[in-house]
C-alpha cells in the first residue's frame, strides 16, 4: 500500500458553478454569465492543496457507482492525490453541490447525498493511516470520524479538523470527544462562532483554547487568520486582492497549504499562515475550488513579489 503523509477524510463532490449577476429572489427568473462544473468537496478540495504544493496525499471516502465518481477519482489521479482508501460504493450516487457565485460572494446548496455515500467504519484501513502523518477531517460522516480518529491517536498520528458552520450546529456536547482529540482546529470564524456561541472569533477561539485544543487558527476571510494558543493570540492579515473571483475553496486552500508548511515542512504557525494565506489569495482569483490553487513555483513566486522576508 501507498505511504501517505496527509490523510483527509470527508467529503468529495461535483460541484455544478454558476455567475450570475445577483441572488434571485423567490419566483424571479435570471440568465446566468456561465455554468461550469468542477471536481469539489471541502476535504477533497483540501488534499488537492496539499499535492498541488509537493505534498503526499491521500483521500479516505467515498463515490457513488456513477460518471461523476469516476471524473472525481480520474482528477485524484492526475492531482497525485492517492485514491487507494478512496471506495466507490455500489447503488449510491456521487453528490453534487450548486454553487451560485455573484460579485465575488457564493451561496451554496448541498447535496442530500452527501450523507448518504460514504464510508463505514469496518472500510477504514488501520496501517494507511498508522503510516502517515497527519489526519485531517470535516467530521461530516461522525461515527467513521470517530474510529479513524481513534486509529490514528493509538498511532501518534497529528488530528487536524475543520469545522464548518455546518457541522458545528451540531452543538459542541455532540461534537467535544472529536474536537478535543485535535491537535489543531482550523474552522473559519462562523463555524468558532457557532461552536461556541460567541460574537467574536478572539473569544470564540479563547474559548476552545481553554477547553484543551492546543492550537485554534481561525479563517477570517479578507482579514487574513487569528492564531491562538495558550502563549497568545495574534491576527495575521492577508493580501489585498482586488479581482476576487470565487471564494470557493479559499478555506480549503489555506489550510491544505498550512497543513503542509506546519506538520510537514515544519515551519512555524506564523510562517505557515503567511504561506497559506498567499495560496489561497491565488486561490480566489481564479472560478471554482481549485481552479487557482497554486504550484510551488507560483505560490514562492508570488510571495517573493510581496516582499515576505521569510521566503
Ligand atoms: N476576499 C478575500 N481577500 C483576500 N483573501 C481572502 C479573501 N477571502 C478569503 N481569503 C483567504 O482565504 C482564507 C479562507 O477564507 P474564509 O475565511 O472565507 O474561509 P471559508 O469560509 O472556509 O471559505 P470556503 O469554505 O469557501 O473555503 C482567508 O483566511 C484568506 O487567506
Ligand atoms: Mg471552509
């Protein structure tokens, strides 16, 4: 079996993208300025960051038996992302999201099959994951979360987990035995806001902080990351774009390129964010999750015209 270094385990999807001019209103009809769709899905967007940037990844999930399943497993491949875990799971369908993008901002709807095709527990391979480094989740399927988190604190393997607003609703007496076992938690500032019922994400993180999460970096769109431990907290900003095209996968983005600068080239918090930040400013400027994700050479490029004196 493959070795990998950055386990994801959630979700994969096709994401059907459309521009429109603004968000309708019930009963209102628009002409749309495109329709695409693209390979998606938060933890698959993610490991595409990663090998994008020279990272060894794998996928842990599932595919229905259908087209789209095979286009999504075919872009692993031609993204390096390994698909060994990867299963394609008889009599369900692949999901598909409708992303619906206007001025630079989206709106999305999910899948109902988002729930429905995945993994079970007994589909987890123990030494996949015992042999890697890192396992990063979106704890969308729960109780398959749980085991692999499991597995992988047995074998001293990092926990990383975003958390979406989505999944927090949850409610954290629900959700505490899996955030607790995280090494670091990287929601974006509406997922620590919900988890923790607070009206700014510098409480919001203070808040998981002292719960026992040793790391909390939270996304704060525009205005870059807010980094906490116990030591201290600090925001770091990001780059002014000014052709913000689709936001789609910036959260992605950033924390498969922090993901690879901390647990694997093992820079510091600050510089990983800095890195971060710039792949997913690169991200942004570009229509669909990973359309913009950027290669090494682009991302230090880009780095290197902003003046980071780290690089
Ligand atoms: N308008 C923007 N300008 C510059 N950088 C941005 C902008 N939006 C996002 N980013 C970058 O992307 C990172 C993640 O963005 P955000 O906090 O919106 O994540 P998110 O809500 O998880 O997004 P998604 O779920 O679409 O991936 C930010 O920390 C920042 O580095
Ligand atoms: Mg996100």
């Amino acid at each position: 079996m493959k070795q990998v270094d950055i386990i994801g385990l959630g979700e994969i999807v096709l994401d059907w993208v459309t521009e429109i001019p603004h968000f309708p209103k019930p009963d209102e009809k628009i002409d749309a300025f495109s329709e695409n769709y693209f390979p998606g899905g938060v933890t698959a967007n993610y490991l595409v960051a990663t090998a994008r940037l020279g990272g060894k990844s794998g996928f842990i999930g599932a595919v229905g038996c259908d087209s789209y399943g095979d286009f999504l497993i075919e872009d692993f491949v031609k993204e390096h992302v390994d698909t060994t875990c990867t299963k394609k799971v008889a009599g369900k369908k692949t999901p598909v999201n409708f992303i619906f993008v206007a001025q630079g901002e989206k709106t999305i709807i999910q899948s109902p099959h988002m729930q429905t095709t995945k993994i079970e527990c007994d589909d987890l391979n123990e030494a996949y994951i015992a042999n890697s480094k890192l396992l990063h989740t979106t704890i969308i399927h729960q109780k398959v979360t749980e085991k692999a988190i499991e597995i992988a604190e047995r074998n001293n393997i990092k926990i990383s987990i975003d958390l979406e607003s989505q999944i927090a609703l949850r409610g954290w007496n629900n959700l505490k035995n899996v955030l607790l076992k995280s090494d670091i938690l990287l929601p974006n500032k509406e997922g620590a806001k919900a988890i923790t019922n607070s009206n700014t994400p510098e409480k919001a993180a203070e808040i998981l902080v002292k719960k026992g999460i040793p790391i909390v970096i939270i996304t704060l769109g525009s205005n870059g990351v807010l980094i906490t431990t116990n030591e201290y907290q600090k925001r770091i900003p990001t780059y002014e774009i000014k052709n913000v095209v689709d936001t789609t996968g910036a959260g992605d983005t950033f924390n498969g390129a922090f993901s690879l600068a901390y647990w694997i080239k093992d820079w510091d918090l600050e510089k990983s964010c800095i890195y971060a930040n710039a792949a997913a400013s690169l991200k942004i400027q570009k229509l669909g999750a990973r359309s913009g994700m950027p290669n090494e050479i682009e991302l230090i490029e880009f780095l290197k015209k902003n003046k980071e004196n780290y690089f």
